[in-house]
C-alpha cells in the first residue's frame, strides 16, 4: 500500500519537473527582450549630408492627441457608423500591427517602435515597467508634459512618464462597457481647456470589453462607435484645434467572434485616421503602413531624436506639411538610423555588399542635388525630390523587415535543458508506468550530492564554452535546478535500465483490435502536430477520431450482442430481420448519442446564430433543454441518492436560468433584470446546501467499522465533486453550451458500457485501457466542441466576472480556467469515479483499487505527456517557418497550460484518495 502511495507523489513530482522543464524551453524559444538602457542624444540626429550642412526641422504641432480605441479594426470607421470621423479625417491609413494582437506589446510598438516579443502575451496580465528609452522618456527629458487616461497599462509599463494621469480602476474588468470611458471624456474635457501639455494619450476600452462580452456582431458596438466619433467631433471643434494633431488609431483589432490576440485579417488591422484643421490634400487611398512605423514619424513630428530600438519606416502622410527639404531631412535621418542598427546587426560587410547599399547610395546623391540646386539656384526640384523620397524609403521598409524578422533570438541553451528535462521525464514516467513502482529511484545522501557535483561541473563547463549565458543569481539557481533534474533522472534511469537487462523476460504486448485503433488515435493526433493545417483545425480532427472510435465500439457492440443471440437457431429470414431490429432497438441511446455528435460538432456555429436578439427564443428553449439534461442525466446515471438531493440540484439548475433571465440573455416570465447579484447568491447557498446535503447522505449510507471508525465511500464523494464540477460548468458556459454538459456524461457513459464488454484478461485489463482511451477522445472532442481552439482569440473571459464587480486576476483565472478546462476536468474526475463505483458493486479489494487508478493516472498524464514533448521537438525543428508565431507559438502555450491544469487535477485527485487511504 505504501508503493501505491508513493506513485501517486512520483506522478506529481513528475509533472512539476516537466512544467520546469516546458517553461525552460518556452524561455530559450521564446526570449523576453532585454531592452537596452542606451539612450539616444542630440548628437543622434545628423548635423551633416557628407559637406553640407543639414538643420533638423522644427516641431509642426504645439498639441498632439492620440486617440487609442482598444480592438478598433480597420473596418469600423465607416460613413454609416462613425459618419463625422468619416468625413474630416485627412487620411484615412490601415496599419498593421504584430502578433500577439494584445495590448501591452502593442504600446510598446506604439512607443519605442520595436517589434514586441512574443512572449509578452503571457506578461499582459501581470504588467512591467518599460525600462528602455521610448518617445515618452524623450518628452520627460525634455521637460515636456505628458497627460493620459484610460487603460491602466500605460501606467505600468510607464508610471513616471505622465504628470498627470487618469487610469481605470480595474481595466480587465470586461462588463463594464460606458464607465470607464466617460472618465476618459471627461479628462479629455478638463484637458481641452490647457495649453501645458504636449502629448494627450486617451485609450477607450469600452469597445474590447463589448467584442469580449457579446462578440463583434453585438448591437452595442454601433452605439459606441458613434460614441467615439462625438469625441472626435468634440476635439475637432474645441477651439485650440487649430495648432492640435489628432491622431485616432487601435491598438490591435477584434476577430469575428469578438476576442483578439490571434493572427486574423480582423485582429491584425486597425484603422489610422489623421486629424488636423486644414488639410491641404485629403487622399481617399487606405495606404498600409505598420505599427512600428508610428513611433519614429511622431519624433520627426516633435523634433526629437528617434527611439534607439525603433525599427520602422516613416509615414508621408504625416510630413505631407513640412518643406521639401525638411522632408528629405527626415527620411534621410531614418534611412541613416537603420543602417546604423543594420550594420551593427549584420555587419557592415553583408550591408555593403546589399543592394540597400545601392539605393541609400543614390538617395543621398539625390538629396544632394537637390539640396545644391535648391540653395544656389533658389528652385526645388519635384523630381530630384521624389528620387531621393523613393530611395530613401525602399532602403528603410526593406532594412525594417530583415531587423523585425532578426529581433527573434533563440537560446539554444535554454532550449536543449527544457527539451533533455521534458524528454529524461517521460522516459522515467514510462518506466515507472511499466515496472509498476518506484523502488529503483536513487535516494541516498551519496547518491544526491553526486548528483550535485555533476550538475555544477556541467553548468560550469557550459557557461565557460557560452553555451549558456545567464547572469543573476535566481536565474543560474534556476539553471542549476534544472541541470540536476536532467543528472538525477538519467541516473535513475541508468540503474533501471541496467537492472532490467539483468532479470529481463520476453515482453509480449498483446491487445484487441479495437485498443489498437483506440491508441492509433492518439498516435495520429501526435503526428498530426507537425502540420500547421492540422493545428488549425484540430476540432475537426478530434470530432472524426472521437466518432470513428465510438462506431467501432459499438459495431463491436452489436456485433457481439448479435452473435450473442444465436442467430443459427432462426428459422427463417423473418425471424432473422427479427433478431436484428430488436437488438438496433435495445441499442437506440448509443445510435443517438453517435447521431448528436455530428450536430455538437457544429454547434458553435449553431451558438453564433442563436445568441443574437432576434433569436433569443431559440437561445432560451436551447438552454432550458441544456438544464433540463442535466436534470435527468442526475437521475438516471445515480449521481443523488434522495429525491431530496434531486430537488435541490434541480433548483440550483433553475437559479442558472433564473441568472441568465436576469442579465437578458434569455426570456423570462417575470421582471429579474435587477437581481442578478441576488439570483447568484442563492445559487452558490443552494450550491452549498446540496453538497452538504449530498455528503450527509454518503456518511449516512456509509459502513461502521469497529463501532468507532467511520468509512465513507470514495465513489460517493467523488459523485459530489462531478456533480459539483457540472453545476459551475453550466453558470460558467455561454448559454447555448449548457447542452454540452449532459450530452459529456451521456457519451461517457455509452462509451464506458461498450468498453466493459471487452475481454477480461492481460496484465493491466482491457477495459480500463479501453474506458480511459475513450475519456481522452471524449473530453478533446467536447472540449473543443465548446468552441476553444489554438488561437487566444478564442479565450472567452467572460465567465472570469461572473459575480464579479472588481477585477482579481486570481478569481477571474481560476473561472476562466474552470469554463474552458470543464471537458477535460469532469471527465477524468468521473471516470475515477465510474471506477470507483465499479469495484464498490463487485467488492474488489483496497490494493486492486489503487492499482486501477494508479494506471488510470499515470497513462492519462503520459497521454499529455507525449503529445507534448513531441510538439516541442517539433517546434525546434520548424523555428523559421514561415506560421512559427502565427500557428505553431499559441498551440505551444496552450499545450503548456494544458501541462499545468494537469497538474492541478492530479494534485486534487491524490488529496481525495490519500483522505480515503487509497
């Protein structure tokens, strides 16, 4: 029993290793910029063109406002919807911003023109400060007043840049869609009336929390793009415009669905719409520029040095005011900034010898004559002009695009520990897995301190040949972890292995056809990784695995069933057809369920067309019968022991409509709009009432043992954790979802009655293989039928502020995790469950128990394990193509979260069974 115990600790210290392991390796693919603190002087900006003398020009604008609508896409402003806007705007740009579509490395774009690290997508939620030179330290060494409201990012990434600031109070709490913003307006207000200021930064959000909430097709979102072209109206006209820039962009798009932080054509494009009061041309052409591109046009706009880091281009559009040779100056300036960082980037040789040497070349021979003729012959030459303008350019967007595609830097260091680290874990796991303990593990205080001295040695070594070059003291502890994980483990699996050889019998594996077909999934699945079409489409693959497997089962089934009824004693075909239409008959709930998954399929599309109001009928019938399952499946598959408990986990399924009637989602007979909060307090009280009641009643039905020691069932408080887990994941679900919590149990169900009809034999039993293979294809294809997939657009925070009036990134995670892990978590809980129940009926003893889960466990983690470890090989090997952060980079984040909500779930199911002495 105390072998048992200790798998269930190895199988957890296993998973933390490989987490360990897994952020390793994301850290080295992934880098966190190391932001250089150089800042740029006045002796930045050139003085000279070869012998002649070049003066910068001056500022243009006392004021520049730059209006930041979160999720503006591109095709938002429009005539109909943002109609002042629309009409006054000078130009009317698209720019593109990079991946990750989410805010924080967007400002950090906006501001330093730099291309953001991937990585930053992780670092959105917990903000850190910009340390590196940026337009707004420019203006703060120049003295120049900053003001900002809105989203209190800025703040973090830049809290003492601004002298005066207004920032939301909870800037991720997504319902609020009009609070936050009349702040802004009035700040904008307040701020029209001065003349300190030089930069005016007002960021909305309103508009994202409205595409998060209730998707781009919401109602709303027209009210609020009128909102903000008021705003723009009210600048306009304020009487100090005359000497303002207004400039209205977004800091990344909104996808059809809503969200953001993906790479569609929605998200990845945002309107840039150019504001002053007289327009000398207005163009009608959507010229594309990108993000990068803002930062360095505002310091020509300000008469500044540009950003040391900025890698973009200028925009003409913005110069359009400046003389012709103020213009040349700035592109000249630019083209001369980047094949500064080119040549220090790529050499000076690579650069000379690239036709980027050429053009910047010709611009210059260009600009100088055009600067001669202009200053001896007092003329300027439009087409002398465009020569140099033309050149300049061509050499700075094509400079620009080799610095953004070299800022991606690996370390193959990081890389190769997090990879042996992943890689000496599901070795040792599969071992363990195999030999069925864990006696063979090095333990000794010798032994340790071996591996100690190893592992310094090796890090030594590698720092002094570079291939690692850490500095600090957390982070080489970290490393050094991480190099004796690697030596313990390929020690223990030095000694297993060796023992092996020396009492090694004839390993023979095997199975039925139908485990096979079963594993080949999974194997299938693991290869498919290797294509990003594949990761794109996932959902559909799981739905055709999933379905295929479950058929098979059932002809399997059936056939069995059939044969089962001695068709050779029919005495005619009659009597045959007979036979056979009785046993399609008895099997009608596996033909239905197998018939309802193709709709589940579909269903999130069903979802999009059923959430709108003029479907709010259908979205209500949609959620009663979701509720009204779920009702049933309590009955029917003895989850309640009482009618008692029946009737309470009912009324908590109605308090769930009773909310969503409240929140106008769906009808409701009578007026609940304002008590809500009232609605969900009941609801976690009735919650409450039903567990306790739920638990009594298993301490009740409970055995005596000894007159004084009480054994509570484990299966029974594992219904109660399953019943509990159902309840959250229908509040937490959108309300079209709700049908997909009873039809999980219903399809786990059939699939685990055709799986106990397997043979009965081999060392681990067919039918626990089979029941947990089938668990694995049944929560994939559940999970995604929910509507997730490998985009971060997909993420729905919604279900994080539920009962929520403040943003807590703690609770918000813990219920968004809770929605959108709800597949996986409920069925690996039931099958234990299922398990549990079934050694209850057929009295099988405590140690054969433990064995069972103790598989369970560990072949459900190695089935996490292994997908895992092989997509990250495979991210290696695929580092430049072309859809590396685009496809492959957001799959990688989710499998590693996938890794931790492993660990969670293992974590809470060892508690249960080391509570019940299993």
């Amino acid at each position: 029993m105390e072998q048992t115990k200790y798998s269930k600790l190895f199988l957890l210290w296993m998973i933390i290793t490989f987490i360990y392991g897994a952020g390793i390796f994301l850290f080295g693919f992934f880098p966190i910029n190391n932001y250089t603190l150089e800042h740029a002087t006045r002796e930045g900006r050139p003085q000279n063109l070869d012998e002649l003398r070049l003066t910068p020009p001056a500022q243009l604008y006392t004021q520049t406002i730059l209006m930041l609508v979160d999720a503006m896409r591109s095709d938002f402003p429009t005539s109909r919807d943002m109609p002042f806007s629309y009409k006054n705007s000078c130009s009317r740009l698209k720019v593109r911003v990079n991946i990750p579509t989410v805010t924080m490395p967007r400002l950090k774009s906006l501001m330093t023109g730099t291309v953001s690290n991937f990585i930053d997508i992780i670092l959105n939620i917990g903000h850190v400060e910009q340390l590196s030179d940026s337009l707004l330290h420019r203006l703060q060494q120049r003295n120049e007043t900053a003001v900002f409201a809105g989203d209190r990012t800025w703040i973090s990434l830049f809290p003492k840049q601004f002298k005066r600031f207004t920032a939301n109070a909870d800037s991720f709490f997504v319902n609020d869609f009009y609070e936050g913003d009349k702040n802004v307006t009035k700040v904008l207000s307040k701020e029209l009336q001065e003349t300190d200021w030089m930069l005016l930064v007002l960021h909305y959000l309103g508009l994202d929390h409205i595409g998060h909430v209730e998707g781009s097709e919401s109602s709303k979102i027209p009210l609020k793009l009128i909102e903000m072209d008021k705003v723009v109206e009210k600048v306009y006209k304020s009487r100090h415009f005359h000497k303002q820039l207004l400039l209205l962009t977004g800091d990344h798009g909104m996808r059809d669905g809503g969200g953001h932080g993906g790479s569609t054509y929605g998200e990845m494009y945002v309107p840039f719409l150019i504001f002053k009061e007289n327009c000398n041309t207005k163009s009608s052409r959507s010229n594309e520029y990108n993000q990068i591109d803002i930062a360095p046009t505002l310091a020509i706009l300000w008469s500044m040095e540009i950003p040391p880091m900025s890698v973009g281009c200028l925009i003409p559009e913005l110069l359009h005011e400046f003389s012709f040779e103020d213009q040349l100056y700035a592109y000249y300036y630019n083209a001369l900034h980047l094949m500064r960082k080119a040549n220090i980037k790529f050499g000076k040789e690579y650069i000379d010898s690239s036709s980027t040497s050429k053009w910047f070349t010709t611009a210059k021979s260009a600009h100088k004559q055009f600067l001669l003729t202009k200053r001896n012959e007092n003329f300027e030459n439009a087409f002398t002009f465009e020569d140099a303008k033309v050149h300049y350019l061509r050499l700075s967007r094509d400079i620009s695009e080799q610095l953004s595609d070299s800022l991606v830097q690996f370390d193959y260091g990081l890389i190769a520990i997090g990879l042996s680290l992943m890689t000496l874990v599901v070795s040792q796991t599969l071992l363990v897995f195999n030999k069925g303990n864990v006696n063979d593990l090095l333990t000794g205080k010798g032994e340790f301190l071996c591996t100690i001295v190893i592992a310094v040695c090796i890090n030594k070594l590698c720092h002094y040949q570079r291939y690692i070059t850490t500095t600090g003291t957390i982070s080489t502890f970290a490393l050094l972890l991480a190099i004796m994980a690697n030596v313990h483990l390929l020690l223990n699996m030095t000694k297993q292995i060796s023992r092996s050889f020396h009492d090694c019998t004839d390993l023979q594996i095997s199975l039925p056809t139908q485990i096979w077909v079963l594993l080949g999934c999974l194997v299938f699945h693991s290869i498919s990784l290797s294509s990003s079409s594949f990761i794109e489409n996932e959902d559909k693959m799981w739905h055709y695995l999933g379905t295929s497997a479950l058929i098979l089962l059932y002809f399997q089934s059936f056939c069995k069933e059939l044969w089962a009824s001695k068709l050779e004693l029919c005495e005619n075909s009659l009597a045959l057809y007979s036979v056979f239409l009785k046993r399609i008959f008895k099997s009608h709930s596996s033909l239905l369920v197998c018939s309802g998954l193709a709709i589940l399929a579909r269903w999130n599309v069903v979802g999009s067309y059923i959430n709108h109001e003029k479907a709010k009928p259908w979205l209500s019938c949609v959620l009663a019968a979701g509720l009204v399952l779920f009702s049933l499946c309590l009955h029917q598959r003895i989850f309640v022991q009482t009618h008692k408990e029946f009737a309470i986990y009912s009324l908590a399924a109605m308090l769930i409509y009773c909310y969503r009637a409240s929140k106008g989602t769906v009808f409701s007979i009578f007026d609940t709009s304002s008590c809500d909060n009232f609605i969900l307090n009941y609801f976690w009280i009735v919650v409450g009432i039903a567990t306790c009641t739920s638990l009594s009643s298993v301490v009740l039905n409970s055995k005596r043992l000894n007159g004084h020691q009480l054994h509570t069932s484990p299966a029974g408080c594992f219904k109660v954790v399953v019943t509990f887990l159902l309840l959250i994941s229908m509040l937490l679900h959108k309300p079209h979802n709700v049908v997909l919590v009873a039809s999980l149990i219903y399809t786990l169900s059939l699939s685990y009655d055709m799986c106990s009809k397997l043979e009965k034999k081999t060392l681990h039993n067919y039918k626990y293989l089979s029941k947990v293979l089938c668990t694995i294809l049944v929560s994939n294809m559940f999970y995604f039928y929910q509507g997730n997939s490998n985009s971060f657009a997909t993420i729905d925070l919604n279900p994080g502020y539920i009962g929520q009036t403040t943003y807590n990134p703690i609770i918000v995670g813990i219920l968004v995790t809770l929605n959108m892990y709800s597949a996986p978590l409920t069925a690996i809980v039931y099958l234990i469950t299922h398990i549990l129940q079934e050694n209850d009926i057929i009295k099988t003893n405590k140690l054969c128990t433990t064995e069972h889960i103790n598989f369970i466990l560990y072949f459900y983690t190695l089935s996490i394990f292994l997908p895992v470890l092989i997509y990250f090989w495979l991210l290696l090997f695929f580092r430049y193509h072309l859809f590396i952060y685009s496809v492959f980079a957001p799959k990688a984040f989710y499998e590693y979260y996938r890794v931790i909500v492993l660990f969670l779930t293992v974590f809470m199911t060892t508690i249960n069974l080391y509570i019940f002495n299993l």
